[in-house]
C-alpha cells in the first residue's frame, strides 16, 4: 500500500511540475524511469539531476500535500518564540518555531505531513500548533540562530549588576574573579569566533557599554551591556593579557591566545583611555584557517604575474601600500610564503607578529627594550639573510636601512601607508631617500584595498544606464573590443571571460541578505594595482616626478588600476559596484 501510495504522489507531482513548464516532459520521464530502476524516490532523482531546486521540490510536495510552505533562508526569529521548543527537539525532529499567531505557534517542518510528530511537538511546546512545510536547508538556516543567542551575556550582566550592588567597595576584585564576568567574555569572544569577527569593540559611553563587531571590515553593534559592568570587564582582559589593571591614564598593548569554537586564536589587546572609560579593541587572528595564496586574495592576471616576477629577484624591495586595514600584512605573509624554501634564510621584523610561520625566523619588536624596526634591521643584517621582511617602514631611518640591504643583495618586502602604489615613491622621496637610492632598489609596488564579496547565495541583474556608463569609463579601454580579442584579454586580466567593451548589457551580482550574510556578502577579496618599476619609470623617480605623473606612465604601459580590478571583479559577480566605490576613487 506504501508503495503505491508513494507511486501516486509521485505521478502528482510529475504532471505539477511538468504542467507549471518548471520541467520538460522528456527530463520528467527520464527522470521517473531513473527512479523506478533505482526504487528511489522521484524527488531524489530530480534533486540529483539538478531538474530542479530543493527549494521548488518542496514547495511542489508542499501544494501537493495541501500544506503552506515558507522559505526560511531569510527569516530572523525571535528568541522569545525560539524558546517556545529546545533546541535538541528542534534538530531531532528538524521543526523551528516561527512565530504566535491567533493563539497558535506557528512551525516549519521537513516532514509536515507526520502526524505523530505533530501531536508531539504540540504536547511539548504545550501549545496548539499551525504546521508549514520547509526545506531542509530553511530549517537550518533557523537552527543556527539557537547557536547566536547571546542570552549567557545578559545573564552574567544580570549576576554582575546583583554582586556590584552587594560590594561596591571591592567591586572590581568580586566581579573579575568570580565567574559571571569571565562567562560572559567567553561568551562575546565566541560569538565574534562563529561570526567570523575580525575586531571587537568594547566601548564605554555615559551611560553603557556598548559591545561592537568588525565583520568583513565593517563595524556592527551586537548588544549593550550595563555601565556598571566596564571595570570588571576590562579588568579581567588586562589580567588576562598581563596588563596592569590598575593603569587607567596610557594605552597598553597586549596579547594572549584562547580555543574557541574548536579553533585556536590569537587575541592582540589594545586598551585606550577615552572620556568615559577605557576602550578595549580585540583583535582575533585565526591560527588555523588563515590562506595566504596569492591567487585566492584576488591578485590575477598581469597584477599576480608582476608579483611573481618581483618576488624571484635575487635583491632589492617589493613594497606594499594601502591604509590600515586594507591587508598589507596579509599579503606580505602570502609574498613570504610563495618563495618560502628551506634553501633560503628569511628573517621578518614584526609589530606585532601576528601569524607564525614555520621555516620563517619571526622577531618581533619591542621599544621597551629599544628593539624597534630600525635597531632590528640593523641587527638582522649581520645574520646573512636571503630575505627580510620589514613590518612597516615607519621613519627615514628604516627606510634608510632597509635600501642598504636591498643595495647589498638582499631581498626586502615591507609596507607603507601610502592611498595607491605610485604615492609610494614619492613617499620615499619625503623620508629623505635620495632618488637614484629609490630607482635602482625599488622592484614592485603593490597597492591594496579589501571589498566585501557577493555571497554565495545571489541573483544578477542588469546594470543600470548610470553604473553601465561608470564601468565602460572605468573598464572600456582593457575590456576586449571585438569577439575574437574576447579569450586574449580574459585571461591576460585572469578571468575567465569578460564581455565586450562595446557588447550587450553587462550583468551584476547582489547576494541575497540573510543573518549569515548580511548586506548579501560574505567574507572579504582584495583590489590590487600592481606597479613594477621599470627604466621608464626610473626616470621619473630620478627628476622627482609626482605621483599622478608615475601612475599615468604606469597605466599607459598596462598598469590595471584598483578602480579597474574591482570593476573587473564586480563585472565578474565576485563583488559590487558599491562596494569598489566605497574603497577607491
């Protein structure tokens, strides 16, 4: 009886989707001969042959059944009506509460149609219950908020506030050694772990403290917590970085590493004083999944291939330019790691030292002792390095030191806050570098900038009259002009296609807003222009130039600028228009 119930529901189907032409006739019977030979049923053999999305699947079976269907991949719940059924419930029977209405909980479920089930749930939540079906993947998607809860916080607050109030005198003493406050910052460093934070934010104001993320280099605020809780919480991260929690008037630095959610972190502590407390910026570095590959960071085309061809002489500087934040440091470990060989003695001048590297002999400084960049380098040298790796060029000193090693056969990466790659020569020019110096050691010059990146989970649409004019002003000269330049150019710029300068309107990406991906994105690529310096080039340096005089020789010999790689890139659907110009100019 099973069986011919299931063939029955099946055929349903069939002529459903077929009748609505979200199906051809000829993959329909293919595909229910498949399931006949297989004795599978048929919504496998249509999932598995990509006929149709699991999505549709379900609402298909959905409308079959005679049950609502909700699609979940964008829905925020209440933990109010989260709390309605536990957690461990909700995963066995993989059902999520949705919402009250009329006197009912609303529930999505995979299997709807399972009475038992039902009847269960309903008797649990102690609630009457209107069943919506779902996908698998809707259920999930609401699942993972039982996981973000930051309830813990709330309730260490809460016991906090109670045990400050009982020892005003002793307060921060009680507070910090007790646990509530130490759940509570185990909590935030966890959540900021499974959001993929890059920074968190604890600032104070007049009236509370206010708890922020940096995710894919935008800020977001998380959740506020009681005035009353600042000391206690920013006692226990100074003991924890062996500061000194009784210093209130300078900023201090430090470190410590935790496991969190399975993975092991590397925190990097600023503390600054501010108005109304002090401010604890934590940075979390990721010592396990952190990729320095050239080509995943965005670097493509004539950029990686001006890369690669810097970083295989035998001397002189490769330097990278951008503002804090734009991943300069990043992409110096991916340099080291691209050359690195145990046939070579490389040595790296860090402040901080912020991933660690085998096979890489890592220093890092220390002005308390009085080993800056410079005393250093100076040191360094008389190792007989191969490479040396400076964090930051800070002072003329250092550049001074870090020339002479590149004059005396070594090879020198370091960075520069610098907007673009052409301002990094005249900024040498400012420290006092004689031009000549800067001319016959300077390599490459990388600029950089970090975008968000289009979620996995997107649509495309056509760009509108105004960014289609914006991205052929921007992009016009390096796209292909004709049908038979098309290949050429795509994979000379490192994609693999482009559309025509001239062609049909051109396609962009926009991820869909979900709480996983926020805004549509998902993680961060960089923007890169890549300058080598060659005897053109030179020249300019040598009489002075500007830096808008080398960047127009630059681009003129094939220069891809930042603007034009994330117009690339956002043509490509890896990024947006919006994102590019909000980076360069």
């Amino acid at each position: 009886m099973a069986a011919r119930v299931d063939t029955a529901t099946s055929s349903r189907l069939a002529r459903l989707l077929v009748g609505e032409g979200l199906v051809t006739a000829g993959d329909m019977a293919d595909a229910t001969k498949e399931a006949e030979r297989s004795t599978r049923p048929l919504v496998d053999v249509l999932r598995e042959r990509q006929l149709a999305s699991a999505e549709l699947l379900v609402h298909a079976q959905a409308e079959l059944a005679g049950i609502p269907y909700v699609n979940l991949r964008r829905a925020r719940i209440d933990q109010d009506v989260l709390a309605t059924l536990p957690a461990e419930l909700a995963e066995r029977f993989m059902a999520v509460p949705l919402a009250f209405i009329s006197g009912r909980v609303a529930v999505a479920m995979v299997d709807a149609a399972n009475v038992q089930t039902v009847d269960y749930l309903a008797t649990v939540m102690q609630q009457s219950l209107k069943v919506c079906m779902a996908s698998e993947a809707s259920v999930r998607h609401v699942l993972a908020q039982y996981k973000t809860d930051l309830g813990a916080v709330d309730a260490a607050a809460e016991a906090s506030q109670q045990e400050t109030r009982q020892e005003l005198a002793s307060r921060v003493k009680t507070i910090v050694q007790d646990s509530p406050i130490s759940r509570a910052l185990s909590t935030i460093l966890e959540y900021a772990a499974k959001t993929s934070a890059s920074d968190i934010h604890i600032e104070p104001t007049e009236d509370k403290l206010v708890i922020r993320f940096r995710i894919d280099g935008l800020l977001r605020q998380v959740m506020d917590l009681p005035k009353s809780l600042e000391p206690a919480l920013v006692s226990r991260v100074k003991i924890l970085a062996e500061l000194k929690i009784d210093e209130h008037r300078v900023p201090q630095d430090g470190q410590f590493g935790v496991k969190v959610a399975d993975k092991e972190v590397d925190l990097r502590i600023a503390i600054s004083p501010v108005i109304w407390g002090e401010q604890v910026v934590i940075r979390l570095l990721d010592k396990t999944g952190q990729n320095f590959d050239l080509g995943d960071m965005g670097l493509a085309g004539r950029s990686l291939r001006a890369v690669e061809q810097g970083i295989k002489r035998p001397s002189g500087m490769v330097l990278t330019s951008g503002p804090t934040g734009s991943g300069k440091t990043t992409t110096m470990y991916a340099l080291l790691r691209a050359i690195k060989d145990e046939s070579i003695n490389i040595i790296t001048l860090e402040d901080p030292v912020e991933y660690k590297m085998s096979g890489v002999n890592q220093i890092q400084v220390n002005t308390d002792v009085g080993l800056t960049f410079a005393s250093g380098l100076r040191s360094i040298l008389r190792q007989d390095p191969d490479v040396v790796m400076v964090g930051e060029i800070r002072d003329r000193e250092t550049a001074n030191l870090a020339v002479q090693a590149a004059l005396t056969g070594h090879l020198v990466f370091s960075t520069l806050h610098t907007n673009n790659a052409a301002g990094v020569l005249p900024r040498l020019l400012d420290m006092g570098i004689e031009p000549f110096l800067i001319a016959s050691t300077v390599n490459t010059v990388i600029g950089q900038r970090l975008v968000r990146r289009v979620a996995e989970q997107h649509t495309t649409r056509p760009a509108t009259k105004l960014e289609a004019r914006m991205i052929s002003q921007t992009v016009g000269t390096i796209l292909p002009q004709t049908s038979n330049q098309a290949t050429i150019v795509a994979e000379d710029l490192g994609y693999h296609s482009l559309p025509l300068a001239t062609g049909p309107e051109y396609q962009l990406a926009e991820g869909t807003d979900t709480p996983e991906t926020p805004g549509g994105y998902s993680g961060r690529i960089g923007l890169y222009e890549v300058m080598t310096i060659n005897q053109d080039i030179q020249k300019l340096i040598t009489t002075r130039a500007t830096s808008s005089e080398i960047e127009k020789l630059a681009r003129a010999q094939g220069m891809v600028t930042m603007r034009q790689d994330g117009y690339l890139k956002a043509i490509d659907g890896i990024t947006t228009l919006e994102e590019v110009n909000r980076v360069t100019v």
